[in-house]
C-alpha cells in the first residue's frame, strides 16, 4: 500500500507551466510562475513546458499542420466533426510531464492562465500516492464554441480535468502510458485519461481549478483558472480577481 506524502521533507515536487507564444497570452505564464513561487513555503522548480525544446529534445513527435490563420492542427485528432484545431501548444504536451520528472514523488502541470491564491506544497501534503493522478473533476461544458483569441472553444469527455493536474510518475498504472502513446494517441482519448482506471483519479477540491462564470461564485478560489479569456484582453477587465492577476503582471514585469 502506498502511503501518503505527508509532511516528509525528502518528498520531491516539481511544477511545469504550459508556455503560450502568442499574443493573446502575453505575460500568462509569468503571473502563474510568480504566483506559484508567491504562495509555495518551499521553493520546488518551477518549468516552463516549452514545445520547441520538446520537439528538440525528441519528446514530442506529434504530427502538426497549421491552417491558412496560423492555428495549429494535431492531425491524429481529427474526426469528421473535428478539424483538430488546439487552443494552445502544451494541448496535449503536458501529458509528457510524468516524463520530464520522473524521479519526483509528485510533478504537477498547469495551464498558464492561472492565477494561484494558496500554497500548492500544503495541498500535495493531502495527496494518497495511492492515486495515479489528482485532479479538479469538472462537469464542464463550453458556453461558446470560440474562446481567447477566436481559438475555437472544443467539447470532450472530463473537460477541463487535464489542466490543472498532480502526476503520480512512480504509480504501476501510470507506467502504462508510453512516450508512443502520448505521441500517437487522439488528444480526446490523452485528456480523459485513457490508460487509468476510474478510481485511480483522485479528486481535489474545485477551489483549485476555479473557473470563473462556472464554478461557484460563493467558493474562495485557491487557483484561478481563465480558462475563456484573460483580463488583459479586451472585455473582459472586470473579471473575477482581475486586479490581482494584473498586480502579479506588474510585480513580474517591475
């Protein structure tokens, strides 16, 4: 039986952030690398997960189209209803963290467009390394077909489940997942976590992936996720502790 982590200081995190190049996105990944190291009592890495250094690296092999207005397409996702547009780079290359750290007790990936609020080290003293992952288990569905920057705005099984999640890299089950897998498996099939049992997703509390005009107004957020737009775009200035994103802009960038 495995055991849970615990407050033991020998116990090994790492944090890995999708990077976004585009402009839309500008300063995304910076307030959520300043938040993380704002609100963590110790100081784990915190890495961008870059696709260029990926594809370099030979990690991620995935065939990639791009349409005649730059979106990029993951060509093993298409369907006749889906033409295999991504919203962003890291879609389905976050699947690759339990790779990149595989001698940690616990490697988390989020989505840049989050904003966190409470300290992700006290969380991972919750977790039963029993599981092979923790997750928000969101029953999410899109209200528009187009978010950010006209990025078309998909709709999936356990939607929004992959964006904020704690690997388990020393877990049997997830030792199922292979580098082919990851790099030859529809990201549909990637993001419901296809290789994993029901009850080896363990469930964390929706105030860690809160998503704003979705989840529970009255509940204190201890991750903001902007999962439709970020404050800095037009329209959307006044959402939910849009000050705060913005004052983390601005720490990051003086």
């Amino acid at each position: 039986m495995l055991l849970k982590s615990g407050g033991c200081n020998s116990v090994k995190m790492s944090i890995h952030i999708g990077f976004d190049p585009r402009p839309s996105q500008f300063g995304a990944f910076h307030v959520a690398r300043y938040s993380v190291r704002k609100t963590m009592a110790l100081q784990w890495p915190v890495k961008a997960l870059i696709l260029k250094d990926l594809r370099k690296a030979g990690l991620y092999t995935r065939p990639t189209e791009y349409d005649a207005d730059g979106h990029m397409i993951d060509t093993l996702s298409k369907r006749e209803d889906y033409d295999g547009r991504v919203a962003t780079e890291f879609a389905n290359s976050r699947f690759l963290v339990p790779f990149l750290a595989p001698q940690d007790d616990w490697c988390v990936f989020m989505d840049c467009d989050m904003l966190v609020r409470a300290s992700m080290d006290r969380l991972r003293e919750t977790l039963d390394r029993s599981k092979a992952l923790y997750c928000v288990q969101h029953d999410y569905t899109p209200k528009d077909t187009v978010k950010m920057d006209g990025q078309l705005q998909t709709n999936y099984p356990r939607k929004n489940w992959s964006s904020f999640v704690y690997f388990n890299p020393h877990h049997p089950s997830n030792k199922k997942l292979t580098l082919k897998d990851v790099n030859s498996l529809p990201g549909r099939d990637l993001h419901r976590f296809c290789w994993l049992a029901d009850s080896e997703i363990g469930r964390l509390d929706e105030s860690w992936n809160w998503l704003p005009d979705h989840s529970d107004p009255d509940m204190i957020p201890n991750n903001v996720h902007y999962t439709d737009a970020l404050p800095n775009l037009p329209g959307h200035e006044n959402r939910p502790y849009a000050d705060e994103w913005r004052e983390a802009l601005y720490e990051c960038v003086r």
